[in-house]
C-alpha cells in the first residue's frame, strides 16, 4: 500500500481495520463474491473477521478455509 491507500483506507473504521490486518499478515483485502460464506453471520462483517483473524493470527484464507469455492459434484 503507498500513501495515498492509506489515507483512503484511514477515512472509514473498515479501512483502519484493514490497515492493522494488512500490516501483520500482508495479505489481500477480504472480497464479497458470490457463493463465499456469509461473514455478516459468521463475524459481524469484515471488522470483525479482521479481528478474529488478528486474534488467531490467520489470514482471512486459512480462517474462512477451503472448498467454499468449488461447485457440488
């Protein structure tokens, strides 16, 4: 991220959330998409799956996990 990402990113609590993630793991924002786990659910939106992944130290990936993406046999 340069300068200018961060200055975005620090105008919304989601951004600034997305900051500290970004700094522990230096990994991809988490990216709403058709058939992905409902997180709204699971964790409250993207804070707190930030948090959690922060608490756990994992990324989003490892904790959301696997196969969510693949399309029943």
């Amino acid at each position: 991220m340069d300068e200018v990402d961060i200055k975005i990113l620090k105008t919304t609590q989601e951004g600034r959330k997305y900051i500290e993630y970004h700094e522990k793991f230096n990994n991809i924002p988490f990216a709403y998409g058709v058939g992905m786990p409902n997180i709204d659910e699971m964790y409250c939106g993207v804070i707190g799956l930030y948090d959690e992944c922060i608490k756990q130290n994992t990324t989003w990936q490892e904790l959301v996990g696997s196969g969510w993406d693949e399309k029943p046999s």
